[in-house]
C-alpha cells in the first residue's frame, strides 16, 4: 500500500485543529442563519442573525449553551430598555447617555457576561430610529433566530470533543521533563560546565510557559465534555487528565529545584566533575529510571485503553521500584564522598529529597487515592447526579485494596 504524502496528512491533521473546526461551523452557521431570517420575516437584510449566530457558535457545546443564553438575555434587555426610554425621551446627547449608562448597570446586574456592552448597543440602535418598537421586534426577532440556528446546528452535529488533543499536550510535557531528566545525568559525567548547568535550569524554568499552554488545552477539553452526547463518563476522564496534569506541573517545580542544586554544585566544581566515580554513574542511572518513571506516568494519564493503560501502569511500577533502589545506592554513596570530602553536604541532601518528592508525586497509590479523592469531592458537588461519581470512586478504591493483596 503506497504512503500517504506528507502534504496530505498535514492537511489532514490540520483539520482537526480547534481554530480550523471553529472557523468552519461558525461560517455554516452564520449562512444558515441568515437564510432562516429572510425565509421567516419581511426584514431584507437580517443581520443581526447571522451575527448572533456568530457570536453563539463556539468551540465546545457548552460554551455554545452559555454563549446563546447570554446574548439573547442581553439583546432582550437592551430593547426592553430602549423601548421604555423612546416613550418618553427622544434621542439626545443627555438621553443617550443615560441609556448608556442604565444598560451597562442593568447588564452587570442580569449577568450577561462579556455582552454587557451588547445591552448598550441595542438600546442605542432602537433608541435611534424613529419606529422604535418595530425596530425591537426585528432585533429581537433576528437574534432568536440566529440563536436558535446556532444552538440547533452544534444539538445535530456537537462539536469535537478535544480530549485526545489534551491528551497529546500532556504526554508531549511528560516527555520532555523525561528529557530534560536524561540530559541532566548524561552531561554529570564531563567536567563541570556551570553554563552549561545553567542552561539546563533556564530549560527547567521554559517548563512554565509549557505547563500554561497544556492547560489552556486541558481546560477547552473539559468543557468539550460537558453537555456532549458523544461523551462516556466524561467526569472520570476530567478527573484523570487534570490530576495528571496537576501532578506534572509539581514534578516540573522538583525537577527545577533539582536544576538549582546542580547549578550550585557546578559553581562550587569548576576544575574537576560534579560527582566522582562510581557516583557519578549512581546518579545519572538515578535521573534515567526517574526519567523513565515521568514518561510511563504521562502514558498512563493519557491512555484510554484499559489493556494500554495497565501495561503502562506496570511500567511505571517498574521504574519507581528501580528509581527507589538506584536512590538508596546515590544515598549511601554520597555518605562515603561527604564523610571524604565534606564540601557542599547540603546540596547533596536537598538533591536527594527533591528526588524523594518526585518518586512520592508519581507513586502508583498515591495516584490512585487523589482520583478517588476527586471523584468524591465531585459527587459532593453534584449533588442528585453525585452516585456517579461515587460508583467511580469505589471502584478506584478497590482496584487499589486488590493490588496491594
């Protein structure tokens, strides 16, 4: 079977973009909308309704339920407003501000969120003709149903959802903290390079942006699921996802602290390496099992298979266990070499207890026990839907008591 050019899977995956999929329903909807108002009223060039659709059509279905109500509750408002002041005022600079002025107070008060200036733009359009309520039935009017065309457009064809995107996000952190962990043991064995210690530290703290860019994806997936049809128990896959995530924004901040005691080291060992024989192998075999630990812990956040998702947990068991033996082996050699030399005995302690708080932040049972934790908290929340939750979480607590037997 011939491969599929390169071009053709660019297109491809660029298709499934959040900013491509959103550009192309919004433009369907905003046509549709347009024709469903010539089609119901008399009005000859209706658009409003193609803006509203716009304007409701978002990324995810909730965000589309939200958006709809608010801009509707606002369009109404401004024109019973506008309508109420035509009666008795005319249009003036006095009068035109004091509608301005009531519709911005009355639209923080009927919580129509970013539409609040819409309040104001629609008393202002219908204050300033001079049929008035005609003006507002036709506002009104096209705003339903560019509304109604948005809501109904993503009620029969729902939006993506935006979990396996998040899920890549997430994997590709995981993966380069893994780097940066192998790349910190592999450059412990050449002479002491406090440039290059430092650069190793500015990566660690470049990890940040990273973390803010996985979230901004985390949190759009969350919604995505809120409301869809398509979802299956799209309350444990938040629940999975943001504690993952909340698990590697903590061991980004160990592996950064990690980075400023290297650096500190390597200020310290200019002339000669930052660890000698055999600690130096100790310690870079350390980072690689941690590293290790870090990568299997990002697949086993983001995999949906059951089958998948236990290889990965066992992987993950595997390098924890080797990450612990190597960690006692650093320790022990790390006594000889202070007891020899005790030059910067503090740094050697702080190294080895931000290693012990990644391996505590990856464990399997500790993992385990914030998703049920979660899930608890969450059925607290929802109330009547909450035995949901707890079902979840009861049968994370079992799975728990069955592999410790």
């Amino acid at each position: 079977m011939p491969a599929v050019p390169e071009p053709v899977v660019q297109i491809v995956r660029r298709s499934r973009e959040p900013v491509v999929v959103q550009t192309v329903r919004s433009t369907v909807a905003a046509v549709l909308a347009y024709a469903t108002a010539l089609w119901l009223t008399d009005i000859k060039a209706p658009l409003t309704a193609p803006l509203t659709a716009l304007l409701v059509v978002q990324v995810t279905l909730y965000a589309t339920l939200t958006t709809g109500i608010r801009r509707v509750n606002s369009v109404v408002v401004g024109v019973v407003i506008a309508v109420g002041f035509s009666s008795m005022v005319g249009l003036s600079w006095w009068s035109l501000g004091l509608i301005i002025l009531a519709s911005l107070v009355v639209g923080h008060f009927v919580r129509v969120g970013e539409f609040v200036p819409e309040v104001a733009i629609s008393a202002m359009l219908v204050l300033g003709v001079s049929s008035a309520q005609a003006t507002a039935l036709e506002r009104v009017e096209e705003t339903l149903i560019g509304a109604a065309v948005g809501l109904l457009l993503n009620g029969l064809f729902a939006p993506p959802v935006w979990v396996q995107s998040a899920g890549e996000a997430i994997e590709d952190l995981a993966s380069r903290l893994a780097g940066l962990l192998r790349r910190l043991g592999d450059e412990l064995a050449a002479e002491t390079s406090v440039e290059r210690s430092a650069e190793r530290l500015h990566e660690a703290r470049r990890l940040d942006n990273e973390i803010t860019r996985v979230d901004a994806e985390l949190s759009q997936a969350e919604e995505s699921l809120r409301f869809n049809p398509r979802v299956r128990e799209g309350l444990l896959t938040r629940v999975v996802l943001r504690t993952g995530l909340d698990t590697l924004e903590i061991c980004a901040v160990l592996t950064r602290t990690v980075s400023r005691a290297l650096t500190d080291l390597a200020k310290e060992r200019t002339d000669e390496p930052m660890f000698a024989e055999p600690v130096c192998s100790a310690v870079k075999e350390l980072f690689g099992h941690v590293a290790g630990a870090v990568h299997s812990f990002g697949q086993l956040v983001t995999t949906s298979a059951s089958a998948n998702a236990e290889e990965a947990e066992t992987r993950l068991s595997a390098e924890l266990a080797a990450s612990r033996a190597a960690r006692d082996r650093v320790a022990d050699l790390l006594l000889v070499q202070v007891q020899d030399h005790p030059r910067q005995w503090q740094l050697h302690g702080a190294l080895l207890a931000d290693v012990d708080r990644l391996l505590d932040e990856l464990d399997v049972e500790k993992r385990s026990l914030r998703l049920a934790e979660e899930l608890d908290r969450y059925s607290r929340e929802q109330g009547p839907s909450g035995p949901v939750a707890r079902r979840l979480g009861r049968l994370l607590r079992r799975r728990r008591t069955r592999r410790r037997s």
